[in-house]
C-alpha cells in the first residue's frame, strides 16, 4: 500500500462530499468522476490482468478494494466509488451473467414469469458477501493511508435499468423488448420490478451496514420511458428504495442518477426522496438548478468526451459548470462514465481546475 504521493485538498477538508449532499454550498466543490477506476488507468489494468475476468475481480475483495483506491490515490478524489457492477445484483439472484470480451454483458433473456420465479433473494446474502469484504476493507484502506476525507460510496442499479439489461439479455441501443414488455405484460413486468426493487434495498442496506456512508441509484435507461412510466418504473422505486433505506439508516446520504430523464429530473428531484440528483451530460445545468428544490444537491455534468480531449475545451466546458452551480449544493462529476481511452493527465489537470475554482 503506498503512501499518498501529493497532498490532497480532500483531507485538509474531510467528508465535502457528505456535506454537499446534506445541502451544503460547499465551495470549491467536492469532486469525483463516474467510471474514475478502470481501464484509462495503467495500476487498474495491472489489476485486472491478474484478476482474469471482470466478475472475478468484482468477487475479490483485496483487488476490488485495492481498484478502488486507486483514483483516491492519484487524484484525492472526494468520493470513492465501490468498484463493482449494477449487474452484480442479477448475478447475486442467480440469473445468470457474463462479460464477453469487447462485447459487454451477457445475460439470459428473461421472458416470463418462470424466469422471474427463479430469482432467489435467498441466494442474495451469500453472493454478495465478498462485494461487503470489499466495503469494509475500502473504508479501513482510506484510514490506513490517511485519506479518511473520502467518503465511500457504494451503489446499485435502479430496478428498471437492472431490468432493462435482463430483459433484453444485454445491452441495447432502443430496449424495444423491456418497453414492449412494460406496456404489453405490464402486470408481468411489474413483478419483476418488485422483486428487483425488494432485492435492491436488501443489498443497498447490506452495502451501508458493511461502512458505505452514500448510495447512489444508476438508472442509465430511465430516458427510454413515457412519462406515465417513468413514474411507474422510475419514479415510484426509487422512492420505496429510498424510504426503505432512510427508515434504517436516517444519516445516510443518497443520490439519483435518473440518465437522459430530461423535464422529468424536477419531479424525480422532488418526489423519490433522494438527497441529491445526477445530472447527465445532455442537461443545461443552469435549467437543472432551477428544477430541482433549492437545498437539494446536484451532481455533474462534464461531458466524458471533453474530458478525453483535454486542453482548451475541457477547461472551458467545466468551468461552464462550476459558474453555473456557484453557491448551490454540487458535487462536480460527468455527465457519463470516463472512456478507456482518457489520458490520466487530463483527469489531474481538471481536478486542478475544480480545486481552484
Ligand atoms: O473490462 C472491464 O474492465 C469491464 C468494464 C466495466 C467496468 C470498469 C464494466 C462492465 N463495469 C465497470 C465498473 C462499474 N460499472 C462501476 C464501478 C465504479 C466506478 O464508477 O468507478 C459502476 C458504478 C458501474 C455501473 C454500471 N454498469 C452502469 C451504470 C452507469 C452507466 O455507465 O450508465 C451500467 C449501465 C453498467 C453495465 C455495464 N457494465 C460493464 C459495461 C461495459 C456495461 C455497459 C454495457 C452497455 O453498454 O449497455
């Protein structure tokens, strides 16, 4: 374990990000960045060469917690994300999942309700018992190497975009079946959303006993729906996940990632109960401050393709951002994932912006 290689704002200023989240205007902002352990870094994909697949990595708590740890080396970010995967959870359930290389997630295609019977929440606790090793040695890492300024944030997919991947058995440019499946077996879909919501909060609340001080909820496809669904399958989970959540844990701090939801941010902002909403890169910050509850947080939005070329457009679209949020709770992230191809100089150079802003 190395030592801090240069000194970090974040533990001159412990815990900014727990602060923005409870509806603080910290200034300058509390940063870290989606996808901020992976491939652009050359340590992770030492890592990951030893671990063999990406499953294998996700199950081995001493190299997930060691991936983990890594940004919050390089870059004192001040939050340090679980390194792990939103499609953990359908694995844990025993669906069934796999990463074929260069192609993403495989999963079988779930179809009807045999399927959905199949889902074990039994088999749950046992499956995910290494993912909570990685928590707990993730927050004895950050005290270990003196960068307990950083909060450990762990996180699940929101149950529709969970569902998404099942249904289709992978990614998918439209998710024409999961919504066909919603509209046209919508009493069908509705149980899988249960069961996947239930699963959830019995996985987020193991996350957060095990030491995760924030939650976050990814719902990468929230944008596929109509309105009416998206407060059916985004909206309405959500806020059970997040009243579960409260009732057991009241200090701990969550934040929604409801991607590409676009006029419906200000409702999900104000009706799921969640501490803080992510902005996706599309979003005009300055609309997104305005639609969301004032006390509320809001998390992001650089583009990671600014981010990947660096140099003049980077510093002008983040410091877009931070003239945009100044003197509201903001927590500086992308709007998306970082890119495998990202120069990690770049990275520094904007983590130098947002601690100067
Ligand atoms: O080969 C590799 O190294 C695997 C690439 C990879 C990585 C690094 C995958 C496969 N997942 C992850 C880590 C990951 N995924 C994290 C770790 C923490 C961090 O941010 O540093 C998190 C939070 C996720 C969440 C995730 N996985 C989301 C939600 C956010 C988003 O990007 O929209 C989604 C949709 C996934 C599914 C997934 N996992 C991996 C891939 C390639 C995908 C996307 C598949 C697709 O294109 O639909």
């Amino acid at each position: 374990m190395s030592a801090p290689t240069q000194d970090h704002p974040t533990q001159d200023r412990p815990k900014t990000l727990l602060r923005a989240l409870g509806g603080e205007a910290v200034w300058p902002p509390p940063m870290w960045l989606m996808r901020q352990a992976g491939r652009y870094l050359p340590e992770y994909r030492a890592v990951r060469s030893r671990a063999g697949d990406f499953i294998a990595l996700c199950t081995a708590p001493e190299l997930a917690a060691e991936v983990t740890l890594q940004p919050i080396r390089r870059y004192g970010m001040d939050g340090a994300i679980l390194f792990s995967d939103i499609l953990m959870l359908p694995w844990a359930l025993g669906h069934g999942l796999r990463f074929a290389e260069g192609e993403g997630p495989v999963l079988p295609r779930l179809e009807d309700q045999t399927a959905i019977d199949r889902l074990d929440r039994d088999r749950l606790h046992g499956a995910i018992a290494p993912i909570l090793e990685t928590v707990r040695r993730v927050r004895q890492g950050l005290r270990d190497e003196g960068l307990e300024g950083t909060a450990l944030i762990g996180f699940a997919g929101a149950p529709f975009t969970v569902a998404c991947y099942m249904v289709e058995g992978g990614g998918s440019k439209e998710f024409a079946r999961v919504r066909a499946m919603a509209y046209g077996q919508p009493a069908l879909f509705g149980r899988l959303m249960d069961v996947l919501t239930e699963a959830t909060i019995d996985y987020l609340a193991a996350q957060a006993a095990a030491g995760a001080e924030a939650l976050m909820l990814f719902d990468s496809w929230a944008g596929v729906l109509s309105p009416s669904l998206f407060r059916r399958h985004v909206i309405a989970p959500s806020a059970r996940i997040a009243a579960a959540l409260k009732a057991r844990f009241p200090d701990l701090k969550m934040i929604g990632f409801p991607r590409l939801a676009g006029m419906m941010l200000g409702a999900y902002a104000a009706e799921t109960g969640v501490d803080a909403v992510g902005m996706d890169t599309a979003t005009d910050p300055v609309l997104a401050a305005r639609a969301v509850p004032a006390r509320m947080a809001v998390q992001g939005n650089l583009d990671p393709m600014a981010l990947l070329a660096g140099g003049e457009a980077l510093r002008a679209e983040a410091s877009g951002i931070l003239a945009a949020l100044r003197g509201r709770p903001f927590v500086f992230n992308l709007g998306h994932g970082i890119v495998p191809q990202t120069p990690p100089e770049h990275v520094a150079a904007l983590v130098r912006q947002v601690r100067d802003a």
